[in-house]
C-alpha cells in the first residue's frame, strides 16, 4: 500500500508540476509576445471641433495600425490631455508633466500657434519631439512668432495664393476678408496683402471677430456687411466659430443670391453632411447656453467657394473608403482631411518607434520622424509629407459646394497656377478659361455680385447713349457708348452676365461731379459707362479704360457771306490785274494802227481802212484784216497780242471754272479763336456741363462772360444763326454729328486741341479695368464689326478719319498781276523789237538781214587764221631739227 500510494503521489506531483511548468511556459510566452507600450502625450482642447475630430483620429489610428500590424514588439499608448486652446499657461503645464512624470517619448499638439510655441521650447529643451497641428497641418517646426510676416513661399500663404488667382479670374474688384481675431487669424491679412499686391485687387474692409463672440455680435457684424457694396466675402476662422458664423449668415439671407463667399482650409471641411453645428444662444447678460444643430451645415452653404489640399489619387482607394466606413461607424462623423493627417502622423511616428526596438529604450529624434515622413507613402491618397519638417501643401484643389457634394473646379500649385483640368497636369489649350462655372448661391449661374454700372441720361446726342428701357439694353439699341459696353462683355476672358444699369437721371450733375462724388459715395456704383472723356483731373477720382473713340475739341463758326457773288465773272482777276490787261490789249491796238497808218496813208484806200481802225480797233485781229496788213511789224504785233489773249483767256476759264465748281468751298467767318478773345463782345458756345468750359477760360483764355451754355444740337443751329454766338468749342464727335445735319450754314476751322477720347470709367485700382482695356482693343481691332456698331448708332464712319475744312489749302483767290510777272520781260521785248522795226529803213533793215556779207567776211577770216596756223607749224618743225643737229 505504502508502494502504491508512494507511486501515485509521485505521478501526481509529475503531473502537476508539468502543469505548473505548461502555466509558467505559457505565461512567458504570453508575457514574451506582449509589445512594450510606448507613452505619447496629447495636448488638445476635446471641447474644439479641430480637436475633437484629431483626438478620435489618433484613436482611431492606433487601433487601426496595430489591428493590422499584429506582431509589433512596441505598441503607442496615447495620454491625452484636454487644454483650452485659448489657455497657453495651462497647455505648457500638460506638456511639463508629460514629459517629467509621464516620460513620453513625443508630443502630439497642441492646435494653437501661441501655445505650440511654448510647448515645442519645452521639448526642445527635454529632448522631445513636439508634432503640433495647425491649421495647415502637422509641423515639426515651430510656428511663427506673432510679430513675423508671412513671405509668399509660406506654406500657409499657399492657400491665399490660390484664393487671390480665383478672385482675379472671377473679375471681381474687391473683396471683404473676414477673419477670427486670434494668432491664427491674424495671419490671413499680412498674407492677402502680399498676394494681392499688383492684381488691382482692393480689400473694401478687413472685418475681425472674436472668437467667443456671441451669436448676436455675430448678427450685428453680419448686419454691417450687409449694408456694404462688396458682398464678395472671404472667410478664415476654426470650425467652431466659423460653424456659427455660417449659420447666422443664412439666417440673415447671406448665403443666397447676389452672395459670393470662399472658404479657407479649415472651414473646407464644414462641407461635410454629417459635420454639426454648435451654436452659442445669448439670453441674459452675461448667460450664455450651448446648443448643438442636427441639420447638416452643408445646406447653408450652396453655391460657396473653398480651397484644401489636393488628393493625389482623384477617386478614393478601397483602403480609404473602408477607413472612413469604419471612422464614421463608430464615432458618428466623417474622417475629414484633418483626421487623415492625424491617422498618417501614427503611421509614421509608430514606424519609428518599432524601428528603434524595445530594448534599447525609446528616445526620439525630430530627424528620425522628418526622414521617415519624407518617404511616407499614403495608401489613402491624402497628401502627407513632411519636407523640411512642415506638411507640403503647395497643391490645392478649388471646390464648389453643390448639393450635398463637393465640385472640383480647379487647381492651383506654384508651377501651374490656377487651372481647369487637374488631370491634365496644368496643360490647357489657349484661351481656356481657368475655372470650371461654378454654380452660386441662390442656385443660379449669374455670378454675384451684382454689378451696378451707371448710364448717364443725355438730352444733346442721343447716337452715344440712348438707353431709356435699362432692363432690355441690347447691341443697337442703347447709343454707341452702350453698344462697345456690351460688346467689350462678350470678349472679356470671364464670364460676366450679372449686371444691371442704373440710369443716372439728373440733368444736373455733371460728370466731374458723377465721377468723383456719385461712382461711390452716393450712387455706390462698379462702372460709368457714356460719352466720357478722359481729362487730367478727372484721372484722380476714376481709373479709365482705353478710349474706345478719339476725340477732339474744334471750333464751329458761320460762314460768312459771300458778297461777291454777282460778280462772280470778275472774280478770276483782281482789279489791279483787270486794268493792266485792259491798258495792255488797248496799247497795242494803238501801236498796231500807228504802225499800219505808217505804211497805209499814201493811198486813199490806206486811208480808208485806217479810219476803219479808228471806227473799231479791234478789226486789226480778223483774220482777213491781218492778212492785208502791210507794215510787217504791225502784223507781229497782231500775231503776238492774239497770242497774249489767247493765254489770258485760258487762263480765266480756268480760274472761273475752279470758282463755280469749287466756289461751294466755305470760308470761316473766324479763322480761329484769337479773333474771338481779342473782341469781348463776341459770344461763343459750348456744351452744358461740358469740361470745355474749363479749358476756354484756363487754357485759352475767354473771359466767362463770353461763354454761353447750350443744351443739344439744335441750340447750337439756332444760336449759331441768329447770332446770339459768334462761335462753338465742343469736341470733334459732336460737332460732326451737328454739322451732318447742318453743314451748309457752318463749318469747323481752327486748330485742335488733343484729349484722351472717350472711355468707361471704374473706381480706383479696380480690377475690372485693365480687363475691359483688353476687351475694347479687341472691339476696336475688328474694324468690320467696329464699324457696323457705329453705323447702327448712326453715327459716320469715317468719324475716327475727321477732315477739317482748311481754307488755306485751296487756291479760291482772285489771280493778281504777279501771277503773270514771267510775261512781263517777253512781252517789253516784243513791243520794243516791232516798234525798232517799224522805225528803222526797211532797205537797211534788209542789208543788215542780208547774210552773204557775213558769211565772206566769215570765210576770209578763216583763211586768214589758216594761213596764221601753217606759218606756226612750218616754224616749230624748223627749230626742232636745228636743235636735233
């Protein structure tokens, strides 16, 4: 029995001690297989949407990692301290006690600018990485100290850059950047500033709330914005502040029609449907109640504008949806693009920390974490790295919040800048506009907002504006100005179809006072449109476009009566020239008869015709009288006189021909404007409210006294008649029109003064400017079009091509004797030679004609000299042979 029993106890212990052992084997295969935790401390403030939504990321993304990489031999356990944002003290308290009683090998937060800056000190200072998440995303690096001026290559200015290309393709002129007063918000002007600089860009106000503002002091702000002319807005707050924001604003009837607002990257994710709204209710002084609002924020904000980071891969992995399922499964909310930050910064952090190993003690270096998140490959598509320390968000996507969905209507990086296409790599073809249209608030395709452009009302030349029925302003029915106007619309490089005129109806109010006083102050318009012209002192109050027609100012006179008239056969010659022909042809008729009496009066029938001659002088030049002269002389005198009429009778049909063709030709009753100055009791007019006034009394010099105002064209044609003005200054685009109707009682003379022509008007720096520029040169250059608008507003064609009447250029004058100063000399020597010849014998006339004489005295004379040359030559020949010799 003692055997037996002594043989089973030993089984007993045997098998006991092989459990033991199984346990104690097992046990430390348990205790083996265990990762080694791995503190890392959290800063956020749980009660902030930013920090709620990365608090449940990181979570999440703990789980997830070591869900999947089951056989790590470190695992992170997460300490999370809740810190007010706003509360810096208390954020580098968390972070002291992380790092000295829990001894975490890394920091994770805080959200605040102002509180990582001592935070990351602190860590500096202990050896311990500081991943703080702002609003751009995770940083290894400090932020900016609050005196420091973002450059235009800070990451944070990425999204302004993007924003400032979006407002400059969209045409609007200024905009509204309505910021939360803290560290983060502050950034967003000094920013905007240097982007905007030289885009003609102004911002109309720069508005700042506090970030614990009540929902009232919300209204109240939003009630002032309201009254202002911009209603382009561009909003940079945190998620709680903007969640109100937005939710006051449609409550206000701001997010509807004739509303433009664009949303920065935190306030992007306020897109999403599930995201709530927490609202601060005000009831007594100083008593506040939090509420939060089921409804999706999405819903009020149809139409609106936003930038955020970029997806690398367009369409959403099959990892990526499934995370998200999961996220939203579990925490009732959507993995926004701030969470997918926080879920790679675990990632990378925990493949740093199993990199290190559990045995060599987990010491963390900044370096390490930086070259780990340099090589990071998301598997979700959301852009996460880490280059020099801070997130690289130089790629944006522009979004356009349609439904209960987002659209993407471009994108914007350094290299390609704001494009069309993503996927096209920043290729477009020429002429593309950058932007997809997107669709805005109030669901409509007309973009906000409004713009006001005022139409001034004329009484004088309705062929430059006409509009009287603004609401259906058409092409050929609202004058040339309107016509250029909305041809210069279709060719602007964006779309521009939200606009309505407004008729600027006072007869009162000149255009100096409607472009310095009305444009903004009063009217609070975006443009004038009208017959403007372009002065110097108007160039201070407005920005002009180019002239889309040149202009001129010209002087209008009478034309003075031509008194002459019915004597219009004298006029060809001068008197003076009249009496000299007269005393000419009458002279040598006379030296004609004398000459043939000399030679006639020996017979009675030679006296018989020179009583004829006495009779009628003028029977010298018949034909058959000329050929019975018998003075010789008396019959060059003849040839020679008819000759000289001939000449002179040529000579008069031309002149009189010229005069009765030509004689419609005007002359100016003033030639120009110093006949006028000289005489005060002349008058002259110019166009009421014109600057013309201005420029005769300063730069010509009229007394004021001397300038009549007058209304429209038939006021000139009456004053100019009855002689209530002895002249008109205006510019050359209206006096054509007034002399095509009446040109045949007045005509344009004197010199011209050049102005700037005639253009549109915008407020100063405005953006739209050089846009319209570019599009008028475009009308002006397509010269058939061009020239249809004109010919549809009546007015001529040839109006860009004026011609003045010069009197000066056309020969009209009577001829005078100096016009006939070459026949002098011909003539004198003629009447000498006939009157030597009927003096001088004609026998000794006739030896001295005769030319044998001097053709024998010629030879005789040459013989002798041929006689003189043989001599010279036979005596050279001599002395060169004795010199040989």
């Amino acid at each position: 029995m003692a055997a037996e029993l002594q043989k089973s106890l030993k089984a007993c212990f045997a098998s006991s001690m092989s459990v033991v052992l199984a346990l104690l084997w097992l046990r430390a295969s348990s205790m083996a297989a265990e990762p080694d935790g791995v503190p890392v401390g959290v800063i956020l403030d749980l009660n902030s949407t930013f920090g709620s939504k990365v608090s449940r990321s990181l979570i999440f993304a703990v789980e997830d990692y070591y869900s999947t990489n089951n056989r790590t031999a470190t695992r992170i356990e997460l300490i999370v301290q809740d810190v007010p944002r706003n509360d810096v003290v208390a954020a580098e308290r968390a972070a002291y006690y992380l790092i000295k009683n829990r001894t975490v090998c890394a920091i994770l937060g805080p959200q605040n600018p102002e509180q990582a800056r001592f935070v990351v000190e602190l860590g500096k200072k202990h050896e311990v990485p500081v991943i703080w998440f702002p609003i751009t995303g995770p940083s290894l690096l400090p932020p900016p100290s609050p005196s420091s001026i973002y450059s235009d290559q800070g990451l944070d200015c990425f999204q302004f850059q993007a924003i400032a290309k979006v407002i400059e393709a969209l045409g609007w002129q200024s905009i509204v950047p309505i910021y939360e007063d803290t560290e983060y918000g502050s950034h967003l002007v000094p920013c905007l500033s240097n982007v905007l600089k030289g885009m003609g860009i102004r911002m109309a106000d720069v508005i700042a709330v506090d970030s614990n503002s009540s929902d009232v002091e919300i209204d109240d702000i939003l009630l002032e914005l309201k009254d202002m002319r911009t209603h382009v807005f561009l909003v940079h707050m945190s998620m709680d502040l903007g969640a109100r924001f937005v939710f006051s604003a449609e409550e206000q009837d701001m997010m509807g029609e004739g509303y433009a607002w664009i949303l920065t990257q935190e306030l992007s994710s306020l897109t999403d449907p599930r995201v709530n709204t927490t609202r601060r209710l005000y009831y007594t002084q100083n008593i506040y109640r939090n509420i939060t609002d089921p409804v999706a924020l999405k819903r009020y904000m149809q139409g609106a504008l936003g930038v955020r980071p970029m997806d690398l891969i367009p369409k959403k992995t099959p990892m990526r949806r499934g995370r998200e399922k999961n996220f939203t499964d579990r925490f009732r909310t959507t993995l926004t693009v701030y969470g997918w930050w926080a879920y790679h910064t675990i990632e990378v952090l925990a493949t740093v920390v199993e990199k290190q190993g559990a045995n060599n003690g987990i010491k963390l270096r900044c370096e390490e974490i930086i070259q780990e998140a340099t090589h990071f490959k998301s598997q979700s598509g959301v852009n996460f790295n880490l280059r020099n320390g801070q997130l690289d968000q130089s790629e944006l996507e522009v979004y356009n919040v349609i439904g209960d969905r987002e659209r993407i209507i471009g994108c914007w990086s350094p290299k390609t800048k704001l494009v069309q296409n993503c996927s096209k790599g920043g290729k477009t073809s020429d002429g593309e506009y950058p932007l997809k249209d997107p669709l805005w608030p109030g669901d409509t395709l007309d973009k906000p907002p409004k713009l006001r452009i005022g139409v001034p009302k004329t009484n004088s030349f309705h062929e430059f504006v006409s509009a009287y029925n603004l609401s259906k302003l058409q092409i050929d029915s609202g004058g040339f100005a309107v016509n250029v106007f909305l041809k210069a619309v279709q060719v602007l490089p964006f779309p521009l179809n939200n606009y309505e005129f407004v008729h600027l109806t006072s007869t009162d109010i000149t255009f100096d006072d409607l472009l310095c006083n009305q444009l903004l102050r009063v009217r609070d318009l975006d443009a004038i449109i009208g017959d403007i012209t372009i002065v110097e002192n108007r160039t201070e109050c407005v920005d002009f476009t180019l002239p889309y027609l040149d202009s001129r100012v010209a002087m209008v006179v009478r034309v003075k009566k031509d008194t002459t008239s019915k004597w219009i056969l004298l006029k060809p010659f001068n008197w003076l020239l009249w009496l000299i022909l007269v005393a000419v042809f009458m002279g040598a008729t006379v030296i004609i008869i004398i000459l043939e009496r000399n030679k006639t009066t020996k017979t009675s029938e030679g006296r018989k015709k020179t009583e004829e001659f006495y009779y009628n002088p003028f029977l010298v030049y018949k034909i058959d009288a000329m050929e019975k002269l018998k003075s010789r002389a008396a019959g060059w005198m003849v040839i020679l006189t008819s000759f000289l009429f001939i000449l002179v009778v040529q000579v008069y049909t031309a002149s009189l021909t010229s005069m009765l063709t030509q004689g419609k030709t005007k002359v100016p009753s003033f030639e120009n404007e110093k006949e006028l100055i000289k005489n005060s009791n002349l008058h002259v007019g110019y166009r009421d409210g014109s600057w013309v006034r201005g420029l005769l009394i300063e730069q010509m010099g009229f007394k004021p006294e001397q300038l009549k105002p007058l209304r429209h064209r038939e006021e000139y044609n009456e004053a100019l008649s009855n002689g209530t003005i002895d002249a008109i200054f205006d510019e050359t685009p209206y006096l054509t029109l007034f002399l095509s109707k009446y040109k045949s009682q007045f005509m344009m003379t004197g010199p011209l003064y050049k102005t700037g022509g005639f253009a549109f008007a915008f407020p100063k720096k405005s953006s739209l400017v050089s846009h319209f520029s570019n599009a008028i040169l475009k009308v002006i250059q397509d010269v058939e079009s061009y020239r249809l608008l004109m010919a549809k507003s009546s007015l001529p064609t040839s109006i860009e091509d004026l011609e003045f009447e010069d009197q000066s250029d056309i020969e009209t004058s009577s001829l005078s004797i100096t016009n006939f100063g070459g026949l002098y000399p011909v003539l004198s020597s003629l009447v000498a030679l006939s009157l030597g010849l009927s003096i001088i014998n004609p026998s000794v006339i006739k030896r001295s004609l005769n030319p044998l004489p001097v053709i024998t005295w010629l030879l005789r004379k040459l013989s002798t000299l041929k006689q003189l040359v043989i001599e010279w030559l036979r005596n050279k020949k001599q002395h060169f042979k004795l010199a040989k010799a």
